[in-house]
C-alpha cells in the first residue's frame, strides 16, 4: 500500500511540474481559435452593388476558410461622403477586437492631406490588412496627335488636350501631377458626364488624350488599340510596372526628387486600389491572422476563379505592411511638395 501510494503522489507531483513548465505554446493549442464561432464584417464604404462592393462580397465568401476558427464573414454597408462615413467609424467608433474590418475609397487620403471639414482619422493610424490589387492607369494619345514616345510629350508645339470628368477627378490630378512634375503642357478639358462621355470624345477627336485604367481599355474599348486608334505613351506611375514592360513610367522621367514626390503623391490611390483595414490598436496576433488570410484568399483556386468570372483586377496586391509603409511616405510629404500637390486639385 506504501509503495502505490508514493507512486501516486510522485506522479501527482510530476504531473503538476509539467504543467507549471509546459511552454506557453503547448497550452495555447488547447485553447479554440479566436475566431471560432465569432462574425468577421467586413465594412464597404459604399452602396451595395459597386465596385468595392464586389470585390468585398466576393472575398467575404472565401477568406473564412483562411482563419483559424474559420469564422462566419458578412458584408455591411456604409455609404456616405465618399467613404467619409465609413472611415471616420472605423477609426473613431469600432472597437479593435479584429471582428471588423473595411474597405474604401482609395483616394480617401488626399481628403486627409486638404484637410477637408468632417476628417476624424489619420490613416497612417489605422491597423493596414492589405490590399487585394493595385489598378494600373495609363495616358493614353490620339495617334494622329503624332506623340508616338513620352520624349515627343516634352516638344509638342501646342498643349496636349486631355479630357476628364472634372476637377478634382482621380484621371484629373494623376494628369495635373504628372504635367507638373515634369514640366509638359496640357490642356485639360472637364466637364463630361462620366468615362463613357469622355471615350466618345476621344473617339470623335474633341480631345486628343485621356488617362484611364489599362484594364478598362482591354476589357472595354480593345478595338481602340486593335484599330490604331490611341497609343499608350505612358504609365502613370512611380514606377514601371512589369505588364507593359515597354512603357516607361512617369516615375522615371522625373527631373528631381521632388517631381518624383509629387508623382507618387498623385497616383498613390492607385497602388493600394482595393484598402482594407481594421480601426487602430488592432493586436497583433489577429492582425497577423488577418493578413495571412488576405494573402492566401488571393491565392485560393476558388476565389481566383469567381474573380475571373466576374473580371475583378487582381494585379500587384499589397501586403499590410507595404500599404503602411506607403501611406506613411505619402501623408508624410515634404511641405513644399504638398503644396504642390494641393494646386493639383485647382482648375488650371
């Protein structure tokens, strides 16, 4: 009896060391993943039924798979002031938990650098997930304007004449931006209704360029590259991007750093096209999870598939850490530059 009830104690006893020195790791395991059993909302700054719409109800379909837990993910939307609304919640209003998250305008920083009335965040602030593309935009000329290379842009004889919707238009201040930075004469003409107004003007030569998305021109309007219509004379970019690797980019044609500042300040909505992002103070580790998750949906067969059925962009995503990165660079500009920047946004 005294030799089994030694046995018992000294395994009671050396049971209960093993528990005081078992590595945190191997109790953790134990535990269910945070997100088991929760809802992840997914936030869109936006209307149901637009683009930003899509691309989140889309991904809210399979990046659960990609979290431990693998949690039930919604879509909730908050229209109003061009995301303004849903921003300023995010930031100021949601609890940092990692059970909500959103997408948004991708130009809402320039709001953020003019100070606009109703502004209550700081996006360098907000906890950065990622973004599931870049959007590639491109000058696109007129080939009878006779620019056949971004050299001729710098000897035309008359200001080239470059159509958008209005002041303050992405195309409008990527064009402004690039104009200035590289001291070239345009001549912008606003006031179209949308896209389609200013393609038909293009197209009946009222106007001899427009700036636009490389995927809206090979989805949309191929027969203008098919019949000879434009020429692609450059990205509109910081730097080249691989798909026109024969297009120089506007980046590289810069005279100074300044110039080149103004660039990247110009067209940075368009290198993290599709944000998403938690409100600030996000931990960590479900931060982590959340950016891991990102980044392997962009991946997922089945996610790629349903993209491609439904022409979603996918091209040159970003890491939260790089749309973090970028950001702060942006918001962080050199005070001479930002004032250069803010003229962009005036009728010129």
């Amino acid at each position: 009896m005294k030799r089994k009830s030694f046995t018992a104690g000294l395994a009671a006893v050396l049971s209960i060391f093993m528990f005081l020195v078992a590595p945190a790791g191997s109790l953790n395991a134990q535990e269910k993943p945070f997100y088991q059993g929760k809802t992840l909302t997914i936030v869109v700054g936006y209307a149901a039924g637009g683009g930003y719409d899509l691309y989140a109800r889309i991904l809210a379909r399979h990046i659960g798979r990609h979290i431990p837990g693998e949690p039930t993910v919604i879509v909730r939307n908050v229209p109003g002031a061009g995301s303004r609304v849903a921003i300023n919640q995010l930031y100021a209003e949601t609890k940092p938990d990692g059970l909500t998250i959103a997408t948004f305008d991708r130009d809402a920083y320039t709001s953020q650098l003019l100070k606009h009335a109703g502004i209550l965040y700081d996006l360098r602030k907000l906890s950065w997930i990622g973004s599931a593309s870049s959007e590639l935009s491109v000058l696109q000329v007129r080939t009878d304007a006779g620019i056949r290379s971004p050299q001729d842009l710098f000897t035309l004889k008359s200001p080239l004449i470059v159509g958008d919707t209005g002041v303050g238009s992405s195309p409008y201040v990527q064009s402004r931006g690039v104009e200035t930075a590289l001291g070239l004469q345009f001549k912008h003409v606003t006031g179209y209704k949308g896209s389609s107004e200013v393609a038909i003007a293009i197209e009946r030569g009222e106007v001899q360029a427009v700036v636009g998305s490389i995927n809206s021109l090979q989805t949309r309007r191929p027969h203008w590259l098919k019949q000879g219509l434009i020429r692609i004379v450059l990205q509109m970019t910081e730097e080249r991007r691989p798909n026109l690797p024969d297009v120089p980019a506007a980046g590289e044609l810069a005279k100074d750093e300044k110039g080149r500042q103004l660039i990247a300040a110009s067209v940075a909505g368009n290198e993290w096209a599709r944000p998403y992002a938690g409100p600030p103070g996000m931990p960590a580790d479900r931060l982590q999870i959340l950016r891991k998750a990102l980044a392997e949906t962009l991946k997922d067969p089945k996610f790629l598939a349903e993209a491609k059925q439904q022409k979603l962009e996918l091209e040159d995503p970003m890491t939260g850490e790089q749309v973090e990165k970028k950001m702060k660079q942006v918001l962080e500009m050199p005070p001479d530059v930002l004032e250069n920047f803010k003229r962009l946004f005036e009728e010129k």
